[in-house]
C-alpha cells in the first residue's frame, strides 16, 4: 500500500493534510484506475430505466 501511495504522489500529485487527501492530476488518477464513470449510473433516469428493465 504505501509503495503505491508513494507513486500516486509522483504520478498524480497525491498530498495529505488534515486528514483529507488531494488529487492534483483527476484525468490521471482515473486513467491510471481505468475508472469508468457510467459504471455508478450518476445519471438517475438512465439508472431508473436500467432498472426498470432488469425487474
């Protein structure tokens, strides 16, 4: 765990204080995470309809 913290901190600018974390570089940190925001459904109506479909 602190390898990995310690190389977000160089490749995306991680810093602590106050026991809150910042993420300097977002773009990077979510290409590194291969993060896909269609995946939490953010949108409620396509989330509602998703539903609807599934029940």
């Amino acid at each position: 765990m602190n390898r990995t913290v310690m190389a977000l901190k160089g490749l995306v600018g991680l810093s602590f204080a106050g026991g809150r974390v910042q993420v300097d570089n977002w773009p990077a940190l979510a290409h590194i995470g291969a993060y896909d925001d269609g995946y939490l459904m953010l949108d409620k109506d396509a989330a509602a309809q998703e539903w609807a479909s599934i029940s």
